[in-house]
C-alpha cells in the first residue's frame, strides 16, 4: 500500500459567527479555529508510541487538548497541584514530545469580529458557519503539502 499523508483535525471554538460570547477566556480574543496533525502512514505507529509513552509517563488518560493543558482545567485541572519543578518537568517532556514527533502542526484560525465585520452586513442571517472557511482552508494547506511530499492527503475530521 503508498504510503499516504494522514490529516487529523479537530476544532476549537463555537463555528457560530453570531454566538453569545458567554465566559470569555483571560487573553479576551474571540476566533473559531480549525487544525491538527499531518502524519504519514507509515510513521503512525511511531508517532502513536512516542504519545502513549509521555502519557503512560505522566498517567495522562485524555486527550492532549492543549486549551486544556494551558488553562489548567478540565483534564489537566491537576497540574494545578503540582510543584514548581514537576510542572517544568512535565512540560519541557510535552515540548520534547511536540518536536520529536513525527507529525507537522497544521491550522486555520477565523478571528470572529473581523468576520463578522466583514460578511455579516452582506449575509444577513444567513452567515456562512466558521468551520466551513476554515476546513477549506486547512484542507487546501495539506493538499499542497502533500503534493510537495508526492503523497495523497487522506483527511479524518475529529479522530
């Protein structure tokens, strides 16, 4: 079988250009955003060993969210109990598991203000959803980053 290039995305964010901002976090931007990882095929189960190994490490049972991961919260909320140099420890491994990986970082971030400044007047109440800008967009990125590889792009939405 070719090997192929593996495009995981998940989202952050409402896609809703018009939500209720509700709690709005610390840095006060307001986006939808849209990424995740390229991995070729016959790299998965290295890039896969490499996740599982930190997380054993660390005794991690979820997913690596990195809103998560920042904020302290939700699954990581324990970090917040950990002491100085445990918390260093555990992130330089998680910016060591970042670089090492083999896996590229791949997004397409929508700033909602500006959107909406910019389409809302024209589209009334029907505003195109902001998943559907950004998936075009990071879709289109990994194309043209598999085409440089020579690899076909295999896309898997929130896997």
């Amino acid at each position: 079988m070719p090997v192929t290039l593996n495009l995981y995305l998940d989202d952050s964010g409402t896609r809703h250009p018009t939500h209720k901002v509700g709690k709005k976090a610390a840095h006060g931007y307001d986006w939808f955003a849209l990424g995740g990882i390229l991995v070729q095929s016959d790299e998965e189960d290295n890039a896969r060993d490499v996740h599982a190994k930190f997380c054993e490490k660390w005794e991690i049972t979820a997913p690596l969210h990195s809103s998560e991961i920042r904020s302290q919260n939700e699954n990581f909320d324990l970090l917040r109990g950990w002491e100085k140099n445990k918390l260093g420890a555990f992130y330089e491994e998680l910016y060591i598991l970042m670089r090492e990986a083999p896996v590229v970082g791949i997004a397409c971030t929508v700033d909602r203000p500006g959107y909406c400044g910019r389409y809302l007047e024209q589209y009334k109440q029907n505003p195109w959803m902001l998943c559907k800008t950004a998936f075009t967009v990071v879709v289109e990125r990994a194309a043209k980053y598999a085409i440089t590889q020579g690899m076909k792009l295999r896309v898997h939405p929130e896997r």
